[in-house]
C-alpha cells in the first residue's frame, strides 16, 4: 500500500502545482507496473512456497498462509488501529501540519 501511494501522490502534487509536466502520469504508472510485476517480494514468496512444497515444509507454508492472509493486504484490516506506531506517526505528522501553518504567520 505504501508503494503505491507514493506512486500515485507524486503524480497527484505535480498535477496540482502550476509545473505540471505530461511525463509525469507515464513515470508513476511504469514505476507502479515494474514494483507490481517485477517486485522481489513476489519473486521471494513464489521461490519460498515452491521451495517449501517440495521439502514438504508445512509449518513454513502455513505460516506463509497466513502472513498472505493478514498482513499481506492492499488495505489494513481494521485491527491495525490499535498499532501505536500508526498513532504515533499520524500525531507527528499533524504536529508538523501545524508547525508549518504556525511558522508563517510569527
């Protein structure tokens, strides 16, 4: 998820700044395509099921199971509200929304 919303804001703010450039939207969506189709993750979980189903390792292919099931996701299952770690990086990133808003007008 974090990928691919970096992806697609660097080309949200350029289009929304008077600087704008055509080759922009292209950029972001081949960098997109190649982390989607050619990303190690993918290499590395496919090269791991397949080598765990031949050694008959069940315990790491059930743990693979779940780690798809759970972690693995596009968007954070609501149990992720509990994560101090995201409370903490929303809370910094409000305080520095302030501080920037704040520093102008001293």
């Amino acid at each position: 998820m974090g990928n691919d919303l970096v992806n697609k804001s660097f080309a949200l703010f350029s289009w929304i700044t008077p600087a704008w450039h055509p080759l922009v939207l292209p950029g972001t969506l081949s960098i997109y395509l190649v982390q989607h189709y050619f990303g190690a993750d993918q290499e590395n979980e496919q090269s791991r099921e397949k080598r765990w189903r031949k050694n008959g390792d069940s315990k790491e292919l059930r743990d693979l199971q779940i780690y798809r099931e759970e972690e693995n996701r596009f968007w954070p299952s609501l149990r992720e509200a509990g994560n101090l770690s995201l409370w903490s990086i929303i809370g910094l990133g409000t305080v520095l929304a302030v501080a920037v808003e704040a520093v102008p007008r001293l």
